[in-house]
C-alpha cells in the first residue's frame, strides 16, 4: 500500500516542507527572492510617467549662480516665490529647516517663513531619528502636531503590526513649520543589503503617528483634507476613498518608473533667470531638491544603483497620485500559501499516475509559467507575485520524480509479487527495532540499588511481538523454524548451532547461537536481502553488509559490541556479534529507573568514547538511540549496531511491510539528505541525552512532518525547563550538542566526553 502511494506521499510532504520553510522565510531564501524581483524590475524596463510631477534641481549650475552650499533660508525663499510664481498646485521641499540660531538671528528663518506663507501650497519635509534619545520635555510644534494621522480604523492593531518607530523628531523651526502647508518626514530607510526597495508611509513617535512627505504632497494635490488622510493598521494608508497597499509595518514597496532621469528636470537657476515659459509649471507637483555634484543622498536601487533622493521622492510621490502601487501585497502570504497548496495537490494526484518524461515536462512547464507569470503581473498590472517558494517547491518534485515508480506499475509488480509471496505474513512482522549486538534481557539484572530497586518488567512471550528470557529458559532445539522462510527448519548458520529465538529486528530476526568451536554464545542477526528487490540490488546491499560488518569488526572497544562473523546460509545473511546480558536505555527509560546525575553522567561518558573511538576509525554510526545503548551489570555500557545502521536502513526500506522508525533521533542535515559524519552522531547522542534527563523527547510532532519541522527549525526548551534538578551545566552541554548547524556544534563526542569527565 505504502509503495502504491508513496508518489502522492511524497509530494504532499514536499509540500508541506516548502510551506514550513516559508512560513519561516529563512533569511538566506528572502534575500535570493528579492534578487529574483530585482532582476523582473529590471527586465521590465523604464515605465512611462506623466509630467505632471517634476523636480526642480538645485544643480551645479545654480551653485554657480547662487553662491555654494548651503545656501542660507533666504536664498530657498527667493526660490519657493520663483517657483510659486508659475502658479504649481503643490510644491514638495525635499529640504529639511531645524532650529538654527545664526539664521534666525540673521532674519533668513523669517524670510523663508514669509515665502512659505505667500505661496502657500509648500510641503516642508523633516528627518526623524531611531537612535537619538528623546528629548525630555519636549512639545510637538503645533505645525507638526497638525500633521500626524487622526483617522485610524484599528489603532489596537499597532501592538501587533508596529509601523518605524522615532526616537526623536528634527522638526523644523517654528516659523517653518507654521508658515508650510503641512510637514512629512523625508526619511528613506534601506533594506539591509543597501537597497531601497520600500519606503515607509507611517512613522510613530511618543503614540502618535505621523505621514511621509509624498503621502501629504500626494493629498495635497488630489485636493485630499486631513481628515480624509487615515490608517488601516497593518494593510494600507487611506487616501480620500483610495487605499494604498502596504505591509504590516506600514511601508509601500515602490514601483520605480525606472533608472535615472525618469521625471522631468529643470535647473533652479532656469526657474530664477525666468528662462523657462511663465505657464511650465502650473497646475503642477513640484519637488524641489539638491541634485549637485556630490549630493550625499544617492541611493541603490533595483533598477539603479545611484538614484538621487529628490528622484527617489519622486517615484514614490507618483506611485501614490496616480494610483501606480504595486498591488496585492497585503495578501501575499495567502496568495503564496495558496499557490503552493494548488500545485501540492495537483502534483501529488496527478504526476504519480503519468510516465516519467510527462512527469518532468509538466513540472518544466510549471516552472516556466511561473517565472512568466511573475514578469506578466508585474509588467503589465503591477502585481508583486514571489515565485521563489514555487519554484523550490517544484525544483525538489523535479528533483525526486526520476525515483518514483507509477502507480500502475506498481500495482503490476505487486499482483505479481503475489504469486510468490505471503505479503500478509511480512505486514504481521514489522517490528521496528534495531539490533547490533543482541541481548539477553533478564528482568533481575543488577543495574545498582536504584535499577534494582525499580526493575524492568520481562515482556510475554504471548504477545507476538519480541520475547526475552533468560539464556536458561530458552529452548535447546535441535532446529527452529526461520521466521524468514517460514516452515523452514534449520539448525545452524554457517559453523553456529542455532539454541533458541531471541526477538525480530527490522531486518529479520534474532537467534541465540552457539559457537561450538570455542563452546562461546553468539547473539546471530539474519538479514534477507533478497526480499522485493531484483537480484543485482541484493548483490550489492550484501557486499557493502560484508565491508560494513568487517570494518565494525574491526573495532576493538569495551564500549562496543564485538561483532565476530559474517556470512551467509542461503538466501539469508547473519552476522554472528557478542551476546550480552542487560537492558537496553531504551527500556530502563520506559521503566522509570531514577539515576542519579553522576551516574547518567558515567553512562553518557561511555557512550561518547564508543563513538569518538568508531569516528577515529572512520565509522560514523548514523543510527545512535536508546535502542542501540545496552547497559549491562555495574552499568557498563555497550554501544550496538556500529557500521550497520546504514546498510539497515538501505535494507529495511526494501522489504515490504517493514515499517520505519520514527525519527526522533535524526540530525537536520540527515532529514536534508546532506552528507553525514560523527557531528550527525553528536546531534544525536545529544537527543538520548536530553531524554535520559527529562524523560521528554525534545523534537516532537503529531506527524512525521511536524516532528521533521521540529528537528530542523525549533529550538527545545533547556532539560533544566523541564526538570528543576537538573543542573545548568547539562543545558549547555545539550545546547552545544542539538545546533542546527553541524560546525558550531562539539566537534568530536570527545569533546562532550571530556566536559563529563571533569565533571565527574
């Protein structure tokens, strides 16, 4: 059943792995998404503007003219009644006028003042700061306190989509503010990578909330009043009966008209020699700024990477008077989410059911539907749509398609498996689990006072599933009937004499055996590699088995089961390993046995010299948990299945009906299919740690996806959360050990081993 569908699984995990990673939107995607809208902004090329916004340059020929820069304020007011006179609907100074005592003394503040007053349509900008403390004391000029929003729908919402927020404001000098038409901030604030991509429409300060400079010019010329100027918190700025998308904290992402020179220039000194017709100017938004050589506010942009401020403005003020906002951005998570479930479903019910090459065309056209319809929405309906989280999606279905069988194919296989098969018989046989060295799990065994005071019940030999005894009570046969080839009897594996059933691994099952050349008990693991998979596969799954187990073999350790054998008796493999007496940590966790720290502390150290002993010789274990730890008397610790686990894994994937573990244990970057090496055993080795502690596991999930979302994006909380008697040393230690990242965990399972020693 499960490879019948195992298409359809797979896609619908693919999909849920996508969703969580964008959901999370790690930094290093967003920043890839963003150079992917950069370049759409580019390939679009220069868009068409009206000339019913132009800039008015303070350029090097006006410096020429004027004298050099600054300029004093009577100078900027003999240029707003310049300009002023060509009867403009709205002037925007992109200048800022803070308190200045030499030109206040000097009348200059005055004098601009009266200039603002005369033409009275002049918007004067200001900056805000975000690291400047707050001034104590201070009152808002009533200039600048006019201009803050009044009208907002939803002002609680603020406490969850806050807008940029100032720590003081650089309002400009009484009279200024006073004499202007109204005041908006001027600040452009750029992306981290240098690039201005959006810009803030809102900003608060001390509870109130105040507009950007373009938002007020942009009101101004549509004739829109102050009250008509209101907030939807968290989704748009309202202008009269228009709404302007934004983001949750306000920002508008600006759709640039394209590189430089966009807008209309004309040269300050033009505007003061007259030189340009009376009428060149009226009925129009005028945005007057310093455009000289030298000019300190170039920005970086996605269509250039030196756009003068005044022009940035200008941009932004146009997206806002005509209406040219990039749209759907308040819905882009829930567009996104959609989008991505859309093509998770069609991929999991329809691709399974077609052929490989129609597979991957159609994942092909997926992809370049989706590149073109993000240039398409963009272009022509100035749509932001981000395609990255879809194209990944799709990459990985490409990326796994060549290794899925159809549906009907495999329903082929499997009727004519049937033929040959008991597939009923496997399905009531898929214990799970793993064994490396095979104990004789006595229910008595001494583990120190507190083991013995709680002992580890036996388990039913009724039950069905694996039954321990003690060696005497096992039946001396001589032949056992192989659960892998039932009604079979055999009597040895090779030169061992079989004694009795131990329990089922994931591979087969477990015998005790006799070593008769040295009367030595064997624990003898079957594994039948020949099971639901063509003869070339078996072939090679029991060679790398013969140089996995040789070179465990070769790993002489105490901490280590010693495997003895290996070889083959018909069509199954066994490898012949040291039999133990004791528990596994797996069982002394169930039952509750309540050690003390030094002696977790001793068993954990044993366990980290078993591995760092293996990773010195190349072996790295890939399957470390509870299951594979036996403890034996004196808590003596023995660490099973070394160099097999990978071979298991590879084995038990194709046996039908053996069901896999679930994968607590699990590095992120095994779950990413990325190579492992001993840091995979630490991470770990640092899980079993932390549940020996807790008694909790600290990645879980009601499913498979959730609990690979855990391990890969959650942090757990510390054992000493948990368990108030843990000490702290052991939350560092579990910490160091469970980094997502493989280079900034410990190194070696020394380095954790040498920690425990000291503290010991």
């Amino acid at each position: 059943m499960f490879r019948r569908f195992s298409g359809l699984i797979l896609y619908v995990l693919i999909t849920v792995l996508v969703i969580s990673v964008y959901v999370e939107r790690p930094p290093v995607l967003e920043k890839f998404g963003q150079l992917i809208q950069d370049t759409m902004f580019r390939l679009r090329g220069d868009r068409t503007v009206g000339d019913d916004i132009v800039i008015v340059g303070i350029d090097d020929a006006s410096l020429g003219k004027m004298g050099q820069w600054p300029w004093n304020r009577d100078k900027i007011g003999k240029l707003v009644d310049a300009v002023a006179s060509q009867s403009p609907k709205t002037i925007l100074l992109d200048l800022t006028f803070e308190t200045d005592e030499y030109q206040k003394t000097a009348g200059y503040t005055d004098s601009l003042a009266r200039a603002l007053a005369r033409a009275g349509n002049v918007i004067v900008g200001y900056y805000f700061s975000q690291s400047e403390l707050p001034t104590q004391g201070w009152v808002l000029p009533d200039g600048l306190a006019r201009s803050a929003y009044r009208s907002i729908s939803n002002p609680e919402s603020f406490s969850r989509f806050p807008p940029v927020g100032a720590t003081a404001l650089r309002a400009p000098a009484g009279p200024i503010a006073d004499s202007s038409a109204n005041l908006g901030f001027i600040n452009i604030i750029p992306d981290p990578d240098r690039n201005v991509r959006c810009y803030p429409l809102i900003a608060g300060y001390r509870g109130e909330f105040f507009p950007s400079a373009p938002v007020v010019a942009a009101a101004h010329y549509l004739g829109v009043g102050q009250r008509e100027i209101g907030v939807s918190v968290g989704r748009s700025i309202i202008l009269g009966g228009r709404a302007i998308p934004t983001d949750k904290m306000g920002r508008m992402i600006i759709n640039y008209a394209g590189s430089e020179k966009s807008f209309r220039y004309y040269s300050a000194a033009d505007i003061m020699d007259k030189a340009i017709s009376p009428r060149e100017l009226t009925g129009k938004l005028v945005i007057i700024g310093y455009t000289a050589f030298g000019a300190t506010d170039v920005f970086s942009t996605p269509v250039t990477k030196k756009l003068l401020g005044s022009e940035l403005m200008a941009n932004v003020t146009e997206n806002l008077v005509h209406n040219k906002t990039l749209k759907g951005v308040a819905d882009q998570v829930r567009i996104n989410l959609i989008v991505l479930a859309l093509i998770g479903f069609f991929c999991a019910v329809v691709l399974p059911r077609v052929t490989l090459i129609n597979r991957i065309a159609v994942l092909f056209l997926f992809l370049i539907v989706l590149l073109n319809m993000n240039y398409v929405l963009l272009s022509s309906f100035g749509i932001m749509f981000k395609t990255l989280y879809p194209t990944i999606q799709i990459a990985m279905m490409l990326i796994v398609a060549p290794f899925l069988k159809m549906e009907g194919q495999v329903r082929a296989e499997e009727k004519a498996a049937e033929e040959d098969i008991d597939y009923e018989a496997l399905l009531s046989a898929n214990d799970t689990r793993g064994v490396g060295g095979w104990a004789d799990q006595t229910p008595g065994s001494n583990f120190g006072k507190t083991a013995a005071q709680t002992p580890y019940p036996g388990r039913s030999t009724q039950t069905g599933t694996s039954a321990f005894g003690s060696a005497e009570t096992l039946p001396v046969a001589s032949g056992v009937a192989v659960g892998e080839a039932p009604g079979v009897i055999m009597e040895h594996f090779g030169r061992y004499k079989i004694l009795g059933t131990l329990g089922k691994g994931a591979m087969g099952m477990v015998y005790k055996g006799l070593d008769p050349a040295i009367d030595r008990p064997v624990a003898l693991k079957t594994i039948r590699l020949d099971q639901s998979i063509d003869q070339d596969e078996a072939n090679e799954l029991r060679e790398r088995l013969m140089r996995e187990a040789k070179a465990a073999g070769q790993l002489s350790h105490p901490n280590i089961v010693t495997i003895y054998d290996v070889g083959h008796e018909g069509n199954l493999q066994y490898i012949a390993m040291e039999f133990l007496r004791g528990n596994t940590l797996e069982s002394i966790i169930s039952s509750g046995v309540n050690w003390d720290y030094k002696t977790m502390s001793k068993v954990m150290l044993q366990v980290c010299e078993a591995l760092d002993f293996a990773h010195e010789h190349g072996i790295v274990h890939r399957d470390v948990k509870p299951a594979n730890i036996m403890i034996l008397e004196g808590n003596k610790v023995k660490v099973m299945d070394f160099g097999i686990a990978r071979v298991d894994k590879s084995a038990s994937m194709t046996q039908t009906g053996t069901a896999l573990g679930t994968p607590n244990y699990i590095s992120p970057e095994q779950l990413k299919g990325l190579p492992v090496d001993r840091r995979s055993d630490i991470f770990s080795l640092s899980v079993v740690f932390y549940e020996l502690l807790t008694r909790h596991k600290p990645f879980k999930g009601e499913t498979i996806s959730a609990l690979i979302y855990s391990i890969l994006h959650t942090d757990p909380l510390a054992p000493s959360e948990i368990n108030l008697d843990v000490p702290r040393i052991f939350d560092k230690i579990i910490a160091k050990g469970l980094v997502k990242d493989p280079d900034l965990r410990f190194q070696r399972a020394k380095d954790m081993a040498d920690i425990l020693r000291k503290l010991l």
